[in-house]
C-alpha cells in the first residue's frame, strides 16, 4: 500500500502490514515518518493512493463516505488531546457514543456504568471535562472508545500530554482490555512505555516501515 498526498509527500511507501485479532502493536518513528498517516489510514480518514488496506474484512480503499460509520462502529478511537464534548458531562460523554448508534437507553445505563468503573471513574460521572486532569480526560475518552465492544482500539499518542505516572496508568487500562481480546494499534513516541510494556513494535521513517519486531524495544538493538 502506498500514500502520497497531494503535496506529493510519500508518507506510505510499500507499506505491507498484517496486524492479527488480539495483537498489541506501537507504531512508532520520530516526527513527520508517517504514524498518523497509517493510524489514520485504518479508519478512513486517509485513503491509500494505490494497494489495499482491510479493517473487519471491510475493503477501505473501496468504502463509501457513507458506509464509513459502519467501519467506525467496530472501532474505538483514542486522540492525544481526548476531544470529548466540552457541555456534556463525563456520562454523557460516553453515553453519546451508544446514542448515536441506537442503543436502548437501559442497556446505555449498565454499559457506561461498567466502562466508567472499568477505567476507575464512575465517581466522576456527574462531572464535565474541564473539571477532570488530563489523565482522567483520557481515561473518559478510552471508556468512550470501548462503551460499544470494539474489536479494534486504535489510539494516535494516547500519553503523549501526559505525565509518565498518569500515562502508566493509562497503559494498565490499555493492558487489561487488550488482554480480554481487543486489537490495540497504539502510534507513541513514548520509548519509556514502549521499553516497559513490551509488545510489536512497527517503526515507520521517511513514510518506509524500517521495522516490525514481535516483542521489541524503542530502539532496535534493545
Ligand atoms: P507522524 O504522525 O509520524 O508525525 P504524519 O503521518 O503526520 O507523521 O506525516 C507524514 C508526512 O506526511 C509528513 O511529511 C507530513 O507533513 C505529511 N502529511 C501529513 N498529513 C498531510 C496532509 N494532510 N497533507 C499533506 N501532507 C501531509
Ligand atoms: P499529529 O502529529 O498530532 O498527529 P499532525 O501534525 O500530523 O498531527 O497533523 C495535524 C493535521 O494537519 C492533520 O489533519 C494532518 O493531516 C494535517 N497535516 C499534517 N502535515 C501536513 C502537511 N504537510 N500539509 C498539510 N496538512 C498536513
């Protein structure tokens, strides 16, 4: 799979990847190398200019906008800066995410009470975004992210605004979902969380993957 854009930067060059149900996998390489490029590429933000890139059996090159939401149903996303509604509280917040696909309102109560409690905030459901830390905000947009039993986790610098205590928490809750099943796709320039919570590493520079390794470090001769 290639991708240039239309500036005519080559920020996928013969990309050919194959990430497995259940796999944990950090996409990392220094700024510009192309991490967004990929990450974004696997919800269709981006399209490849030329080859193929599957998601869910769903053929992404070939997708309609309007057959996009589909594809973003069986994913969750996570954003280095949380982009959680600002008027709504922490409940409503993820509440939204089942909302807009049709969920019974009863099912949409028991669900966003078991993903606050699984990522340690159900006390904090009243509360509105700019009243929570940074790592809570995260904590709310991974609770969002997963409220609908997303096979796939695909998170673009999830600690990148946070200190490395609150991003180590971030990573115990990353840890624990992946462990019961779910596909994390992580892009980090986070060496500390890649050295300490091994898994596939896939480095990308100047748009050409340059590594995947299956338990490998930040750097390449760890
Ligand atoms: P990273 O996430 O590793 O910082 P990106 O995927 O954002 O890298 O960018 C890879 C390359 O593609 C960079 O040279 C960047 O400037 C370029 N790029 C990213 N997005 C666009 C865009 N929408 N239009 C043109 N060039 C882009
Ligand atoms: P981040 O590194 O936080 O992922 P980026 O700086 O790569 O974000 O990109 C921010 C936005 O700007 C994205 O929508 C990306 O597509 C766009 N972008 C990045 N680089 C370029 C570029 N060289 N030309 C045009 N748009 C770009």
């Amino acid at each position: 799979m290639f991708k240039k854009y239309p500036n005519n930067v080559l920020a996928a060059e013969d990309f050919n990847v194959k990430i497995k149900q259940g796999e944990f996998i950090y996409v990392i390489g220094p700024s510009g190398a192309g991490k967004s490029t990929f990450i974004k590429m696997m919800y269709r933000e981006e399209r490849p200019t030329s080859g193929e890139v599957t998601v869910n059996d769903y053929e992404l090159q070939k997708m309609k906008n309007s057959e996009v939401p589909y594809l973003r149903r069986e994913l969750g996303i996570v954003f280095q800066d949380f982009k959680l509604l600002s008027k709504l509280t922490v409940f409503e917040n993820v509440a939204y995410a089942l909302q807009v696909i049709e969920k019974e309102p009863d099912f949409i109560e028991t669900r966003v009470n078991y993903v606050l409690d699984l990522v340690g905030l159900k006390h904090k459901a009243a509360s509105f975004p700019n009243e929570l830390s940074g790592g809570e905000q995260q904590r709310i947009s991974i609770a969002r992210a997963i409220a609908n039993k997303p096979e796939i986790v695909i998170a673009d610098e999830p600690t990148g605004n946070l200190d490395p205590d609150t991003a180590s928490g971030i990573m115990e809750i990353l840890e624990r979902i992946n462990s019961e099943g779910t596909t994390i796709v992580m892009a980090t320039h986070n060496s500390q969380i890649v050295d300490e919570y091994t898994h596939r590493v896939l480095e990308i520079d100047g748009g050409k993957i340059v590594r995947d390794q299956p338990e490998g470090g930040f750097f390449q001769d760890e």
